[in-house]
C-alpha cells in the first residue's frame, strides 16, 4: 500500500470512529486500536501510540466548551489526576514488558464491558449532598447548571472513586484509550457526581491522563507522524461533526449501531490474543 | 449555595482569578493549543503526502521511530528544516504539551487563590506530567 492510500483510508476510517465516539459519548479513541491493528495490520505499538494523540486531541477540544459552561469539577478531575497519571506511567512501564497477545486480550475485555456498560439502562441517581470526610477536607463539593438553575451536590467515596482512577490510568497507557468508561464509572457510580459533571470531568482529565504516557511513548518511538497524521486529523474532524449533529440525530439508533461494532471488535481481539495473531 | 452567584464562595467574582475567570481561560487556552496542533499537523501531513505519497508503506512490524522522531530538540531542528515528518511530529508535540500547558495553568491559579492544598496536589500532577514527556528515556 502507498503512503498515500493509506492515508486517505486511515483517514476515511478515523473520521467514522470520531463521528460515532462523539455521537454515541463512547469516545472514538476505543475503536481506534482495533480498526488500525485488525484491518490495516499495523503493530499494536504503532496503533496505541497514534490513537492516544488522537484522544488527546478529542478530549481537549471537547473540554473546552464543557468547562467554559460550569459543568466540569475541577477540583475533582486535577485531585483524580494524581491517580491516572501515575497509573499511566506505570501503564506506560509496564507495556514493554506485557506481551502483545496479552494486551490483545485485555483489550477484548475492555471492549466488551464498553459494550456492557453502553447498552446497559442508565439511571440517573439522586444527587447527594450529605458531606463526606473526604470530600469536606479537599472542597471538592461544587454546583452545577440544572433547568432550575444552579444545583449543588457533595462528593461521596473519594478513596475508592481515586483507586478505581489508578485502574483507569493503567489501562489509558496499555492500550491507548481514554478509559472514559472507567473514569464515568468511578465519579458516576462511586462518588455520586451528576452524571453530566460526571461525563465532562472525565473528559477533561482524559487529555491529562493521555498526555503523561503519550510524552513516553514519543520517546521510545510508537509515535509515527506518517500514521497518526491521518488518524489524529481524522478522529478530530469527525468528533467536531458528530458534536455538530448531536441535536439531529437518532443516537439510540447509533448507540446500538456502535456497540454492534465493538463487540465484533472485542471478539476479533480476543481470537488473535488467545492465537497469538496479532 | 443554590443560587448562582454562590458558585465561587471563596474567592469573589469580580477577582480576575475567580474560578469562573479560570474555567474561560483553560478553555480558551485548551482550544487554542488543539486547533494549532491541527493546523502544523494538517501542513506536515500535505507536505509528507506530496513529497513522499507514492512511496510504499507497512507498519505490521514494529522498528521505532528515528532519533529525529523521538526527541524534542531533534524534532524541533526538523521541523524548522521543513521536514515533513518532524513538521508532523511537532504539531503532535504541541498536542501532547496542551494538556500539560493547562495544568501548568491551574497551578498558577491555585498559587494566585493561596489554595496551598490545591498548589500541591497540582504540582504533583504537573511534575508526573513533565517526567513523561522530558526525562523519560527508556
């Protein structure tokens, strides 16, 4: 294949994975991996180290507009940080050593409890504000922007919720994700944040957490411009869209779509991780 | 604590570094460092296809990248000799770095709110980051 074909079909690619990343709120970064590894045969390395860029890429963008409208916690997402960004430096360490068939694995699990988690029904909790210990000594409770103005919460299990976030991190590094779902999990369902404070203060620490095992890889050589030129600039266009025509269009459709998509994914991965072909 | 203007209750709102002043700038800041890292990596990748577009390519086994690939100064070099891979690699330096820039950014608000719990938190962040993206080397 020419430098060329290979470019615009990357490209072609990434631009779907974005469109429906931000459609669906799964992210793109997720499908990234697969589609390089599986369907255009580049070695797992090569795709990590282009999908974290394109990750960095989509979250930053997004953050942008969330954070200028008061939904995202920042407290919060920098005290999480501590935890994914250790978690990916020691994500980061340990991908030199995991073998390939290995990460095609966990890879597969990965994808498969995205699929779970997406088609799952999705109740909104109540939102608490009985203070915590933790949660009192760091400031962490803040409000939010509700229809009926502005609502405060308090933040619950800071302790499990910063465990589960070194897990998260961990798995950003290894397999060149932005672990959405475990961070969405962790502030949603452990320490109780609104799910909409919940979905764009994860989104927010996904560049940092990206950020800190992407500097690594740059440096030990995964990152290739020829690849991931197509891949960062497709991912980008495509999720800018998809924000776009979010209003228009039929996500629960999408939604089901997508997933469809990355259980057939979570199943090639798991056959070339357990038959080594990868 | 339920009306709007009880959103920073430590920090006044008029102050030039009230929460709500800083949420503008990470914005303004994190979309600014995106878009011009598209924009260097959209010229080097232009570059890089007419220059090298009919070139064959595969990537289904792993060499690493060069020593022009890997390392700031050397990228930077390139990309000033218009090099279109290091032009490309630069534009996703500058992507990497916005992120960072931005915690960089948080820190010197905190210091500003003399909120020393969240100084330190914060450095922790900035230090992890910056350990990644200059001295790892392995």
């Amino acid at each position: 294949m020419t430098t060329l074909t290979l470019a615009l079909l990357v490209a072609g690619g990434s631009f779907g994975a974005g469109l429906l990343g931000a459609l669906t709120g799964l992210g793109g970064g997720i499908v990234v991996v697969p589609m390089l590894t599986l369907l255009f045969h580049v070695d797992l390395r090569y795709a990590i180290g282009a999908s974290l860029v394109s990750v960095i890429a989509t979250s930053s963008g997004a953050a942008a507009a969330f954070v200028r409208e008061g939904f995202t916690n920042v407290r919060v997402g920098i005290l999480l940080e501590v935890a994914t960004t250790v978690g990916a430096l020691v994500g980061a360490a340990l991908s030199g050593v995991i073998p390939t068939s290995a990460l095609a694995v966990l890879f597969g699990c990965v994808l498969l409890f995205t699929a779970y988690r997406s088609i799952g029904r999705r109740e909104e909790h109540a939102v608490l504000t009985t203070p915590d210990r933790w949660s009192a000594r760091l400031r962490l409770d803040s409000t939010y922007p509700t229809a009926q103005g502005m609502l405060a919460y308090s933040v619950q299990r800071v302790p499990a919720g910063f465990s589960l976030m070194f897990v998260a991190g961990i798995l950003s590094a290894l397999l060149g994700i932005g672990s959405g779902i475990i961070k969405v999990l962790a502030m949603d369902q452990m320490m109780r944040l609104p799910f909409k404070v919940s979905t764009t203060t994860s989104n927010f620490m996904i560049g940092v957490t990206a950020a800190a095992s992407a500097g690594v890889y740059l440096h030990r050589g995964y990152i290739d411009p020829t690849l991931s030129f197509p891949v960062m600039l497709g991912v980008l266009a495509g999720a800018l869209l998809g924000a776009r025509l979010l209003s228009v269009a039929n996500t629960t459709l999408l939604r089901q779509l997508f997933t469809g998509v990355v259980v057939v994914m979570a199943l090639e991965m798991l056959y070339k991780g357990f038959t080594g072909g990868l | 604590m339920n009306t709007p203007a009880a959103k920073t209750p430590r920090t006044p709102p008029t102050s030039r570094w009230s929460d709500h002043a800083v949420e503008q700038l990470v914005g303004r800041l994190l979309q600014t460092g995106v878009l011009a890292a598209a924009a260097i990596v959209l010229v080097g990748g232009v570059l890089l296809l007419v220059r090298h577009g009919s070139a064959p390519v595969s990537y289904s086994v792993f060499h690493g990248e060069p020593e022009l690939l890997r390392s700031i100064g050397a990228i930077v070099r390139g990309a000033l000799a218009m090099d279109p891979q290091a032009v490309v690699q630069l534009g996703l330096l500058l992507l990497i770095a916005t992120p960072v820039a931005r915690v960089a950014l948080t820190l010197v608000a905190f210091i500003l709110q003399h909120d020393r719990t969240y100084v330190l938190i914060t450095s922790v962040v900035l230090a992890l980051l910056l350990y990644g993206l200059i001295f790892d080397k392995t």
